[in-house]
C-alpha cells in the first residue's frame, strides 16, 4: 500500500520562501505530484517529479529524493495568493490508482 | 475551454433517496476518477476509470458505483446514501500518459440527512 505524511500548518510572512514537505512509503513508484488547492476550490496541479532532483517552475520548485521517500514543494517571494493548502499524492505502479496527502495548509500573514 | 463539469454542485438529501453526481470532460481524457474529501483525511480516490466500459475500485469504493458508457461523461451514483456519504466530492480527468496532470472539477458538496 501507498502512505503519505506532510505537515498538518505552516505559516510564513509575505516575500518569505517556504518548504513543505512530504514523505511517503509505496510499493512502487510511479512519481510525485504536488497540487494546489485554495479553500472552497478545487485543486490545481503545480508539479511531477518523477527523477530525483529539483524542478523549478517561476516561483515553486520541488524537489525529489527516491531513495529517501521524501519530495518537498518550495515557495519563494510569498504572495498573500499562495495562502492555500498543498497536497502531495502519488500513483500506484500503474499510475492509476492516487494516493493523497491529508494537505498542508498555509497562511501567508502580511 | 477545457474542463470539468460536475452536477449539481450542492445536494442535501436523506437516507436511502438513490442519486446521481455528473461528471463530463470535454479534453478527450482516457483517464477519470472520483475523489471524496473530508477534514483531517484528504482526498481518497473512491472509482476510477481508464477508459470506456473499463473501471476500477479505489481505495474508499464502498456505497458508491460508476459507469463509463461514453468517453466524455463519468457519473457516480449513490444507490443508498448515508450520512457518512456525507463529503465534498471532486471528479477528475486526466490523459493515458503517466504523470499527466489530473484536471478537477468545481466539486459537489453533499449532505445526507
């Protein structure tokens, strides 16, 4: 089976960057994806990773450790928009079947 | 413009009363899926389907069926509703290739009284 852990808060300050991780366990791995999800809405993709390494991409990168089990989303020059959760989730082997995060949610404060 | 509809978007209903959600995609996505989302528990992928006439159970399948006779139109359909049905639903689409972004529909909140 497929396991998730990521931090439940966090909160940072307007311009800060930020680092959210996330660890998994699975059976498989069929890589990583990062969504962005603001309260009410739906969630919207940001990232996939699938080698080790960072992506970056404008002001979110993410980052990659297969060995580890371990992925984390950077946000840099935070707006008040990036106030939102952030879900981690990854595929089984087949890349059907998703496994998510429970999300951690941010607050950017002013 | 690309994207994922759902209907209706809030329903309050009561226990037993069969329903139907909607889900149609307009992108000519092979890939769709049912999500449900409470607090403290994410989103859990409840069906998917990865193509049509082809469909598969999740990881919290109980108390909910699908079907996919047209590509476009994935419906989940709720036979006996409880009140542990109760939740934010999400449909999703996606392409064959793996590590495609999955697009999400607005949701449906649901209340089963």
């Amino acid at each position: 089976g497929q396991n998730i852990d990521q931090p439940t808060e966090m909160t940072a300050t307007e311009g800060a960057i930020v680092q959210i991780n996330c660890t998994y366990q699975t059976s498989g791995f069929n890589g990583l994806f990062w969504y962005q999800q603001h309260a009410g809405e739906a969630p919207t993709f940001l990232s996939y990773n699938v080698l080790d390494g960072l992506e970056e991409k404008g002001r979110f990168s993410s980052f990659l450790s297969r060995s580890k089990g371990y992925s984390y989303l950077l946000l840099k020059e935070l707006q008040m928009k990036d106030s939102a959760s952030y879900l981690c989730a990854v595929p089984d082997n087949y890349g059907q079947n998703f496994v998510f995060g429970p999300g951690t949610r941010l607050s950017v404060l002013p | 413009e690309a994207q994922v509809t759902q209907n209706p978007r809030y329903l309050i209903t009561v226990t037993g009363k069969k329903l139907t959600v909607t889900c149609s995609q307009n992108m000519n996505h092979e890939y769709m899926s049912w999500y449900r989302q409470d607090p403290g528990l994410g989103l859990r992928q409840i069906y998917y389907s990865m193509n049509v006439e082809v469909t598969d159970k999740g990881d919290v399948p109980e108390g909910y069926k699908v079907s996919r006779k047209e590509k476009r139109n994935f419906p989940l359909i709720l036979e006996s509703p409880s009140p542990n049905q109760t939740s934010l639903y999400f449909c999703a689409s996606s392409g064959e290739v793996t590590g495609d972004e999955q697009y999400f529909g607005p949701g449906t909140r649901l209340t089963v009284t």
